[in-house]
C-alpha cells in the first residue's frame, strides 16, 4: 500500500512537471505521450517473447511514437499503411516458415496480430492526449488533465473503495479483485474530481466561462468508461495469465497497467468536446 502511495506521488509529480513544460514548450508532451506509447508497446511484445530486436518489434516500436508525434495526417496514414502491409508480410513469412505445423499451433504468428491490433490502439487513443490540448488552445492543458484525471481518479477510488467496503465482486471470471462497491467508490472520486479540478482551475486561473452542465455529464459517463478500460486490459492479462504487464511502477504494475483507462477515456473526452462545450 505505501509503496504504491509513493509511486502514485511520484507520478503526479511527473505528470505535473510535464503539463508545465508544455506551456512553455508544447512538443514536451507530444514526446511524453510518445514515451509512454513506446513503453506500452515494449510491455506486450515483452509479453509475447517478441522482445528481442527483431523486424516485427523494431518496426512496432518505431511505429507506437509516430502520431503522438506527428499527429494525424497523411505521414500517419502512410505510417499505418506501411505497417499494415509490413506485418502482413511478417505474418505470412512466419506461416510459409512453420508450415508443417497446423494453423492453430503457429503463435509466432498469432503474435503479429496480437501486437499489430494492440500498437494501433494504444497510440491511437493516447495520442489524444496530444489532440485534446491542441483542440482545447488556450485551455488544452486543463482539458487533457480534466481528461487523464476521469480516468486515474476512478482507479484511484475504486482501488481504496474496493479495500475498504468491497464486498460483491463486480467481474470475478476477468478480475476477480474488481467490486462493485469499488466500481461505485471510482465513479464517485471521478465525479468528485472532476468538478473540483473545475473549481480550482476556476480560481486560479480564472476560467469562469466553465460549463458545469457538460463538466456533469462527461464525469457521469467518463468514469463507467474508466472502469470498462480496466476491465478489458484485465481480460488481455487473464488471456495471458499474468498479473501485470510490467514492474517499471512499483506497486503498480507496468506502464500500461496505469494507462489502460486512460485508453478508453481520453478518445471518448476528444469526441465528446466535438459535440459539447465545456470551456464556452
């Protein structure tokens, strides 16, 4: 438990020393979310035994920094283009390769697709992060907090809910730690939160145009979302019978054991503040 406290500090720390960095330098972040794109990328293929530098891994790991760097476009869809086809290829060499052996037994090629529909989906949603603070200009840095705040604000509450009244298990055959009064304990942090944060962003810095109506109604369906995230990185680890999908946080877990909420939330936050206005 304390470990974990610490190492949650020290994250929020972090996270705060690089939203202030990029108010000043703007591209601190594209290569922050790149970071931890690349690194949740390396925990599945480390997963898969994929890990040493082989031609699906280094074109993968190339490929996880590309849009929260560059962003969305034509260099991105020909990055996607380019390795679509290049793991294709891959894949049909494993298969001519092992072909003695039947299809259901080739999981060196099973491991391409694995990693191939994780690494689109990994980038893609926390590149969001990036195009939420662009979207929101002036306000960008308080939105993408608003938004990676949902997210770790309902794990943060479903976790100490769940220790504290968890009594009925909201998943077992997923994760069976999950509660339902955990689930409750999270959407009530995030909502909690998010109007705070509202508050003091409100105060100090005196964003009093703040429409508390759509702030409600994306906290009401962030965190629902938060836990949904959860719950199926929960299934992709109980697939792979592990606990984690790595050790690089201590009492956390992997990289991606922290932001697989963040996954979920951050691209239903960029869409939702393309039909509502929360800053008017």
């Amino acid at each position: 438990m304390t470990k974990r406290i610490i190492s949650g500090i020290v994250c929020i720390l972090l996270l705060t020393a690089v939203m202030f960095l990029s108010s000043i330098w703007p591209f601190s972040l594209n290569l922050s979310v790149a970071l931890v794109s690349f690194f949740s990328v390396y925990e599945i293929i480390a997963l898969k035994k994929e890990r040493k530098l082989n031609c699906l891994a280094a074109i993968s790991y190339v490929f996880s920094v590309i849009r929260p760097l560059i962003g969305p476009g034509i260099k991105w869809h020909l990055a996607i283009y380019i390795y679509t086809i290049a793991c294709f290829v891959i894949s049909m060499g494993r298969f001519i390769k092992n072909k003695k052996k039947a299809p259901q037994e080739q999981k060196s090629v099973w491991n391409v697709c694995f990693i191939f529909f994780l690494n689109i989906i990994i980038s893609i949603a926390l590149s969001t992060i990036v195009e939420i603070r662009n979207f929101g200009k002036n306000f960008g840095i308080f939105l993408s907090l608003l938004s990676l705040g949902i997210a770790w604000s309902c794990d943060i509450g479903a976790y100490f809910f769940g220790k504290k009244f968890g009594k009925n298990k909201l998943c077992p055959y997923i994760s069976p730690k999950k509660t339902v009064e955990g689930a409750v304990g999270g959407m009530i942090s995030s909502f909690i939160y998010t109007f705070l944060f509202c508050f003091i962003w409100q105060y100090f810095f005196k964003i009093y145009n703040i429409n508390y109506l759509t702030v409600a109604i994306i906290a009401i369906l962030g965190a629902p979302i938060a836990i949904l995230g959860d719950l199926c990185f929960s299934l992709i680890k109980r697939l792979l019978s592990i606990k984690d999908f790595g050790e690089i946080i201590p009492g956390h877990g992997g990289v991606l054991d922290r932001f697989d909420s963040v996954v979920f939330v951050c691209p239903f936050v960029f869409i939702f503040l393309h039909i509502f206005d929360i800053v008017r």
